[in-house]
C-alpha cells in the first residue's frame, strides 16, 4: 500500500529535517574530524565565539593501556609540541595543562602525562575580532606502552559558532587545570614552606586534609632543566607531608639561586600551581 503525504505536511516534514541537518552541521563545526593512527585518535574543539579571547581545546584519546605526556615528561618520555602559525586571524595561542598522573615508566622511574583520554584547554586570541578565525595545529607527540611512538597529526577548525556544544566539555578540562595559589594560602590542600637543605636539596612540606594522597611536581625556568620529579619522605613536622628533590639536571653553567620554579601539587580532584623563587 503506498501512503500519500499532503502537501503541508511534506514542506513541514522538510523544514524540520532542513533544521536537523543544520544542527549536525553547526554541531560538526563545533569540533574538527579525528585525525586517527594505531593507538590514539586527535583533533580540535571550538568554544563559543564572544570577543578577542576565545576558548578551543585539544582533545586526545588514547587506546587501553597507552599513555601520552604533560608538557614535563617526567624521568622519561616526550612532550608533545603544537605549532598555530598557519592559523588565519590568530593572534597568539596558549595551550593550558590539565594536572598530570604520575606513572611507572618501566625503566625505574616515573612518567608523567595522561591516559584514557585529555583535553588540553586553548586560549586563543584573535587579531581582529570582527573577522572569522581558523585554527590550524601541526601536532607532534608520543604515545607510549612498553615502546614509544611518535605522532604527527594535523587539524584545522573554524570558530563560528555562537553558542557551541563543545563547552561543557571545554569547561570541564579548564577546571582540571591547576589554579594559582602562594605558598601558605590556607586551602586545605596547600604548600606551607619551601626550604633549601644545603646547596643541592630542596624540601617542600605540603598539608593535604585527612591525609589524601598528594603529588608534587617541580618545573624549571626554562624547558632545557630537567629537575627529578619529588619524592615523599620521612621526618616532617607533624601533620605535614614532607617531600624533597635535588637539584639536579640544571643547563650546564646554571645556578639554582633565585631561580623561578613552578611547583604543581596534585591531591584528588584538586590541583594547585606555586609560583617560587629558590633562595
């Protein structure tokens, strides 16, 4: 039996499917295709578009039981690298690190990165703002297992949306990133003290409530220092975690005094990043 549709309800049935397509296309814009290899997959997101500072993100997602790196690999490992100079209208682009997890690296250290899946938030500011912006990213990491694996992906996208259904993932990924605190602030989970013991060890005691598992993470001035990641130890003051790392893996001719270090302290879902200049 063949059914006949009237006229009105056909053009009805049309406009409704012409307002779905265009909600996939506009939902489709919101992130750029996966650029995909053997065991991980990559691409871009866009935030909503609203004045000269806009929101993007950098999604990877990884195969069980891979892992890939924050921007300081740890004892070992590669950390990734982005370059956004083919971007039309693009002012200037910083990528922001969500806190990292701390892995055995198989060779008797530890690797820090991620796993499952990470989203590395964007601000990207816009020459002119009212001209179109595209974002486009000439990425290069490692994926790792027992071996490590580089990967070179490319990924371009468009920042038209006004409203994008990418923000909430954006959201979530920028409230994963450690915020600014000082050291002594009185959030439960803080820093209390940084201290030198001699000329090549520094000890940093931090407070975690209810004794919560904490990580702490040391980061030089300058990329080319490779500070050993810190280690839990004995002996601190009551109620206190005490941790301690040496002074180790500065550039050749490199003083450690006054140097700016970045410490970033990670307990449960709480992240904080201290800003310090050794004395």
């Amino acid at each position: 039996m063949i059914g006949i549709v009237p006229m009105r309800a056909a053009l009805g049935i049309a406009a409704t499917l012409a307002v779905a397509c265009t909600a996939i296309e506009v939902r489709a814009e919101d992130a750029s295709p996966w650029q995909r290899d053997t065991h991980s997959a990559i691409r871009l997101l866009a935030g909503s578009r609203s004045g000269a500072v806009l929101l993007g993100g950098i999604a990877i997602q990884l195969q069980p039981g891979w892992k890939t790196y924050w921007r300081t690999p740890g004892d070992s490992g590669v950390p990734p690298r982005f370059d956004f100079s083919k971007s039309d209208n693009v002012e200037a682009v910083t990528v922001l690190w969500p806190a990292p997890m701390k892995f055995d690296d198989g060779a008797g250290g530890f690797s820090l990165g991620y796993k499952q899946q990470v989203v590395l938030p964007l601000r990207i500011v816009a020459k002119n703002t009212d001209k179109p912006v595209t974002l486009r990213a000439d990425i290069n990491y490692a994926v790792c297992d027992k071996l490590c694996i580089p990967v070179d992906a490319k990924a371009e996208l468009a920042f038209a949306s006004v409203a994008s259904t990418e923000d909430g993932n954006l959201s979530d990924a920028l409230n994963a990133v450690p915020k600014p605190a000082n050291v002594g602030d009185p959030n439960p989970l803080t820093i209390r003290d940084v201290k030198r013991e001699g000329k090549a060890n520094v000890l940093v005691d931090v407070t975690a409530p209810g004794g919560k598992d904490v990580s702490l993470f040391v980061e030089g001035p300058t990329p080319d220092w490779a500070l050993p990641i810190p280690k839990l130890i004995e002996g601190g003051p009551p109620g206190v975690k005490r941790f301690a790392f040496e002074l180790d893996g500065l550039p050749p001719g490199t003083s450690a005094d006054g140097a700016a270090l970045k410490l970033t302290l990670v307990g449960g879902d709480r992240a904080y990043e201290f800003n310090v200049n050794l004395q």
